[in-house]
C-alpha cells in the first residue's frame, strides 16, 4: 500500500500556502519473522478519492 503526503506550511498574515515537503510512504505486510507476505486489500472509491 502506498501513501502519498503532501505538507504545506501557511503564513498567518498574508494567507500565502508553500508546498514545503512531500512524501510517499510504502507499507508491505510482514510475517511473525519479519518477512514480506502477500495481502489482499480492498480500497473503496472513497479511499481512491481521499488520494486525488
């Protein structure tokens, strides 16, 4: 599953938004040893449209 970030920093006075970081975050599902397994995940389109 990835996770995609945005981060924006707003000055208080003028109201002017800076994008200042972004990221995307990868979750892998793992076993009690630690080790990759395969998953099965359903995404809603609600969970599609919090993305876009």
């Amino acid at each position: 599953m990835e996770i995609f970030l945005d981060v924006w920093a707003e000055d208080s006075l003028s109201g002017e938004k800076t994008k200042c970081n972004e990221a995307i975050y990868t979750f892998v599902a793992v076993n009690n040893m630690g080790r990759p397994v395969k998953g099965s995940l359903e995404f809603t389109a609600e969970t599609e449209l919090r993305r876009n």
